[in-house]
C-alpha cells in the first residue's frame, strides 16, 4: 500500500488510478496524516443463467388477449 500526500495524488492522479485499478490501495495524506484511499471496485456481475425458472412458471392462454372494458377504464380512469 503506497501513501502518497495530496499535491502527489493531484500531479500524478492517472498513475495511481491504474494502480488502483491493478488492486493496489493508495493512501492520500495531508500533512503525513491519512485522509483518503484510493482503492479499486469490484464489479460483482452474475452471470446471466436462462432456463432457471424452466417448468416453474405458466403463461395463461389469454395473456395477450384484450382486457374487459371495465379493467381499461380503471387503468384509463374513466
């Protein structure tokens, strides 16, 4: 973990993201005293698994149908 004081950090701030980035934590000081760290983030992304809900889920025959006046009426507020 690398400390570095602020003018450093400002100076050569593209540096210290590309270190970040690579995982290494860098510690931003003020008047040797810590104040920030600059640190990476991790994306948790999950893949995408199609098919888990294969079986579980049934789409009613009239999904697509027209729905009765009175429902329309109601979403339209007549």
């Amino acid at each position: 973990m690398e400390q570095v004081n602020i003018y450093e950090a400002k100076t050569h701030f593209s540096k210290y993201v590309e270190q970040a980035e690579s995982g290494q934590d860098v510690i931003i000081a003020r008047g040797g005293k810590q104040v920030a760290r600059l640190t990476s983030i991790e994306s948790k992304k999950n893949p995408i698994r199609f098919g888990v809900l294969k079986g579980r889920v049934q789409v009613s025959a009239d999904f697509d149908e027209t729905l009765p006046d009175e429902v329309l009426a109601g979403f339209e507020g007549r």
